[in-house]
C-alpha cells in the first residue's frame, strides 16, 4: 500500500480507545495519534458459538483460513453451524471429511437464496465435485506478512473476499468427495466433549451417506466415544466430530471505539451513518459491516453485510471525507441504486439483483421462474407488472438486463410470463 500510494503511511497497531472530543485515537501501546477526520472500518467479528470451545473455530478472515486447513487435514468429519454464504462455500468446497451441516432453517444458503435454488442446489451436495478453472474477473487482494503490538483472540485480519476458497486445498483425511448430512430447522442445543457425552448414556447418530439406500431410524446410532467433541442440537439428534465451524454471520466490530463517545447505535450495534456517511460524532465517518446506513434507501437496495458493498461504502466515504475538507458537495454514488451481488455457490455463478427475495414488498407480488436443471435457475420478482429484483444462477446472460429493468421501472405487464422464454432472447428487446 505504501508503496503505491506515497501518502498513506500503514500503522499496525491495536486501537484500544476512540476519543471523539479530542480528535484522538489511541493504541494499546500508549501511542495517541491525532486526526481531522476519521473513518471508522473496523469491520465485523464473527458471532460464534461457544467462542472459549478449543473445538469450536470461526472463518472471518485469512489467518482463520489457515488455521482452518490445518485441522481439516488430520479430520474425519467436521460440524458446520450456519446458513449463510462462508458456510455453504465451505461445504461445497470441503473433500475427503464428512460434514454434517446444521442450519436453523427449512432450505439450505436461505440467507441469499429462495427455497427454489435450494432445491436446484441440493444435487450438488452428493455430486462428484467438479474442477473447473476459470479465470477472475474481479480484483483481488492478498495480505502480506506483518506485526502488531499485541495480538489477542479478539484480533482480526482483513476479511475474506468472494473468491476466498479458490486455490485452497480443503482436504480431510479421508479419501472421497462429498459427504454432506444436512440437518434442518435446528440450533445447537450443548457441546460436549468426549467425557461428558458419556456421562449422558444417550447414543450418537450414525453418519448416513445420502447416496447409500440405507435408512436408519433416528436414535439408531451406537454409543461412540472415539471423537473429541459432539455436538447435540435442538432437536435431540448428537453427533460426534473432530471440531465444529461456527459460520453464524457477524456483528459490528465497534466496541473499542464507541465506548464514552456519543455514537448512534442501531439495534445489532451498528454506528449509524447518513448519506454522507457521516456519524453523530463530529469529523467522524464510518464504512462497512461496522456501520448502518439510516438514509432512505433507494427503492431497490438494501444493506447487506457483504464484502462487496463494504468496499464500495468505503470509496464512497473517501470522497465524502475529500469533499467535505474542500466545502464541496458529493452526490450519492450510483451502487446505492441498486443492491447487487455476485458470487459462486456450489460452482454456479449467482447473481443477486435488487430486492431478490421480494424483501419489504408485501404480499401483492408474483414470482417468474425458469429452471433447467443442472444448468440454470431464473427467478424475476414482479409488482404491478414491473421487475423489482431477480436471482439469476448459471450462465444466464440475463444480468444487464434485468438490472435495466429494475433501474428503469418499464411496464412488462404486457409479455406475462413470456418474459422468461428461454425460446425469446429478450436482451434484444430491453438491453
């Protein structure tokens, strides 16, 4: 960074107090740097199931990674906790281990996708995982090595990027492909270790293959003690495994700087920013999964805790904090138009457009869906006859169109469900 950029000079260090009054930042090594302006990114930290577990880790950023392989290596079978985008990467990405993934809804990757693509996901989790190389489109960034003051648990790195897991080798110990057990509607009741799971007499699930026939009822499973830690969730069901990843999302990383400063906080302890992203504390602006934006948003954005919009907040902010030093005045930048997301579950490319999900759109909305399977999956959602947001999975080549006609708001009333005619190139007509 400093080496491409001659006026930013890199400090690392601990930040142990914010004080708004004095324009003061201090570290935990009593040093005290003084600023005109200030942006707050210090990101979000993992929410984590029995954080103090030595058999229950978090994925949040690179250093996570690494230790995350390293136990992989020598694991049998692995217990991943959560629905969102880390966690259904993960058990895509992961071979040669068991995984029993424990999610507290109906569908799997919920947090991004409609109960529909899960159904079009499903295949992918016993299907023999495909090696495709094929070149990134978008930029990438690497950390390289350096040292802080004081490293604690509490310490995090940068934060992973939407190719995180390309190039990585996530191998078990065992020798074969997916093997994923999926248990729905759930959350972790207790974990125990190997010693207090036989204290309890109750016996622990067999692990069953989805591609075997074998149906075993539950409860059928035989009293094993052979792994260091089990999981028992919500709904009486134990597992054993090596250790368990604990991939529940993340809360606002803020805690050091908003304590004595008069911060406004949102209900997740977010900092609340304007249209500037601006703070209620003087000369102090904040971007990213640390903040909440309180603006009215456009009709079809929303805030999302992604990378991707996290990177785009803190452009964004820059040029807020620029005019502001000159007394100029800055429009909203345009990706605040439209929420949009782009990523790859289960080696589908997924694009999210608008509000995908129907969010905030009430009942009085209609659902176009084309679904080829093992190709691709098309959802448009429709009010009044006009397109409001969109999933779009696989090669559909449909993204720039239908980001036209969300921005754009044309009356598509009259094409009903040929809309989505896989025999009708529609980009002719609106791209």
């Amino acid at each position: 960074m400093e080496e491409d950029c001659p006026n930013v000079q890199v400090i690392h260090v601990v930040v142990s107090k914010l004080d708004g009054e004095k324009h003061e930042v201090h570290t935990e090594d009593n040093q005290i740097f003084k600023y005109k302006k200030l942006c707050i990114c210090t990101g979000g930290k993992p929410k984590i199931i029995a954080r103090d577990n030595p058999y229950v880790i978090g994925i949040r950023d690179t250093e996570s990674v690494q230790d995350f392989q390293k136990r992989l290596t020598n694991a049998r079978r692995i217990a991943v906790v959560g629905n969102g985008g880390i966690a259904t990467e993960l058990v895509y990405e992961i071979q040669g281990c068991q995984v029993l993934w424990a999610i507290k809804d109906d569908s799997i990757s919920c947090t991004f996708v409609d109960a529909g693509a899960a159904q079009f996901f499903l295949p992918q989790l016993v299907a023999a995982k495909e090696k495709l190389e094929q070149p990134v489109k978008r930029l990438k960034y690497t950390t390289g090595a350096f040292k802080v003051s004081r490293v604690t648990s509490d310490t995090l790195g940068g934060a992973l990027g939407p190719d995180w897991s390309a190039g990585l080798d996530l191998s078990g110990s065992k020798q074969e492909s997916h093997n994923v057990h999926v248990e729905y509607k759930v959350e972790v009741a207790q974990i125990l270790t190997q010693e207090q799971f036989k204290l309890t007499g109750k016996c622990a699930e067999k692990f069953i293959d989805k591609r075997e026939k074998a149906q075993l009822p539950s409860g059928s499973g035989i009293l094993d003690d052979r792994w260091p830690v089990y999981i028992e969730l919500t709904n009486g069901k134990i597992y054993g495994c090596d250790f368990i990843v604990s991939a529940t999302g993340v809360v606002p990383n803020s805690a050091a700087v908003v304590e004595n400063n008069k911060f406004g906080l949102s209900e997740d302890g977010g900092i609340k920013v304007n249209n500037k992203m601006q703070t209620s504390v003087m000369d102090v602006y904040a971007a990213g999964d640390v903040c909440t934006a309180t603006w009215e948003p456009a009709p079809h954005w929303l805030q999302m805790r992604l990378w991707s919009q996290a990177r785009q907040m803190g452009a964004y902010a820059a040029k807020c904090i620029i005019a502001d030093m000159h007394n100029e005045d800055v429009q909203m930048d345009f990706c605040f138009e439209l929420f949009a997301h782009v990523t790859k579950f289960f080696n589908y490319k997924v694009v999210l457009l608008g509000r995908y999900n129907a969010q905030d759109l009430g009942s009085d909305h209609e659902l176009l869906l084309r679904m080829t399977k093992g190709q691709e999956y098309v959802k448009a959602v429709m009010k009044d006859g006009r397109m409001h947001g969109a999933i779009l999975i696989g090669e559909t080549d449909l993204e720039e169109t239908f980001e036209n006609l969300i921005l754009n708001q044309m009356d598509l009333s009259i094409y009903g469900e040929d809309l989505l005619n896989p025999n009708i190139d529609i980009e002719d007509y609106f791209d």
